[in-house]
C-alpha cells in the first residue's frame, strides 16, 4: 500500500534492472503495486515498461495468470496508453483458450470482464462464451462471498452494449429474489437497475423488488442526473 511509498520509490530503480528477467508472478505482483499508485507519475513510467515487456511472457501464460493480471489493469485516467494494449493481449490469450474458462473462479470471470469493459474492448466470441459461463454458475455468483458480482457483471453489459440473453434471463431469475437484491448497497441497486433500462430488459418483479430496495434512500442521490 501507500505506506510504504518510500520504499517502493527506492526499488523501482533495480525492478527496472530485473525487467527482462521477471518471470510472471514478479509481474503481477508489480502490476498490484502500480495499481495501489495511481497518478505517481515515477511509477506510471515503470508501469509503462511492464507493458513493453511483458508481452513476451503472454505467449506462455496460463488464463488464470491472464485473470490475476487483468485484476490490476482497470481503465483509469492517468494511464498511460500502453496499458490498453497490454489488455488488449491478455484478452486475446483468454480468446484463444474460450474452452478453459470453465476452470476459472467467477470472481476472475468477473474481474477479467470489468476490466475489459473499462476498455470498452470489443470481442464477441469471448463476450458470448463468458456470458454463458457467468449464466450456468448464478447460482456460485449468488452465494458468492461477494455480494454484487451479478449487479457487476450487468454493468458490464451495459456498457460494452451487449444483450446476452443468456445472462439476462439468470439475472432477472435472481432479482426476483428480494433477499440478493437487499445484501448489496444502494448504489450497486441503482446502477444494475440503470444498465436493465439501458439494455431494455424488463421483469416485473426485479424492478418492483429494486424499486423497494432503492425507496427508502433516494435521498442519498445527489442531483437531478443521478435521479435519472
């Protein structure tokens, strides 16, 4: 974390030294750390040279490698534009090996596609594929230790434009259920109700139970465009 900027600031310096040599795990663990350090400008540039060089292990990485990546690479202002293309090859990676998504938790299933929605990236065969996978486990999404990951998964729908039907008719299956809807926070609510209206999906009960869940904290927007 922050609290120990010093030390990180001294040892950019030599990590730089060791970049052709850093196997995968030293990446990703460098990516966590660039990720804890948005807008340090020192690190953005070391966070620029790992996406120069770590495309030459993506050849041999595995997709849960891939995942725990992807993890630290969210879109943000401030990065520099290097990161994308890195992104865009790790989601070529998973692209490639569709077939073994199933071995992947749906907490990386879950990150690996916010981040590329960050992105706004675009690849349908792999889109279709997670959907599907995503539909066929709600029921581990539901029980998850994370709460949100279906409202999550939606978002990222709506942003990248896409309708899986698949993933719809298991997330408005859920929302019928007023117990899921009530364990996450009102703005995860207002957000997976916007994406529904923005993806024209309909389902009497999910909206009355997401209306229900909103009512009483509609205070806690705070203008006229959140309302919206």
């Amino acid at each position: 974390g922050r609290d120990y900027g010093g030390f990180f600031h001294a040892a950019v310096p030599r990590l730089r030294e060791e970049l052709p040599r850093l196997t995968v795990p030293h990446f990703v663990l460098a990516l966590r750390i660039c990720r804890d350090y948005k807008g340090d400008a020192a690190v953005m540039s070391f966070l620029t040279e790992i996406c120069l060089e770590m495309p030459r292990v993506i050849p041999t990485l595995c997709i849960n490698d891939a995942c725990k990546a992807l993890m630290h690479l969210d879109n943000h202002r401030g990065l520099p534009r290097e990161t994308r293309r890195l992104v865009t090859s790790l989601m070529s990676r998973l692209g490639e090996h569709k077939e073994d998504l199933t071995q992947l938790l749906v907490s990386d299933l879950v990150d690996s596609l916010d981040c590329f929605a960050s992105y706004k990236l675009k690849n349908d065969a792999l889109y279709a594929a997670m959907g599907e996978l995503l539909a066929e486990r709600m029921v581990e999404i539901k029980y998850s230790s994370n709460p949100s990951l279906w409202a999550t998964v939606t978002s990222c729908f709506e942003t990248l434009e896409i309708y899986h039907p698949q993933w719809m008719n298991a997330v408005l299956e859920l929302g019928r259920d007023q117990f899921a809807i009530q364990k996450v926070s009102f703005f995860q609510v207002a957000q997976f109700m916007r994406a529904l209206g923005r993806l024209g999906a309909y389902d009497e009960a999910t909206y009355h139970n997401t209306a229900q869940a909103l009512a009483g904290d509609v205070h806690l927007l705070r203008d006229a465009g959140e309302l919206t």
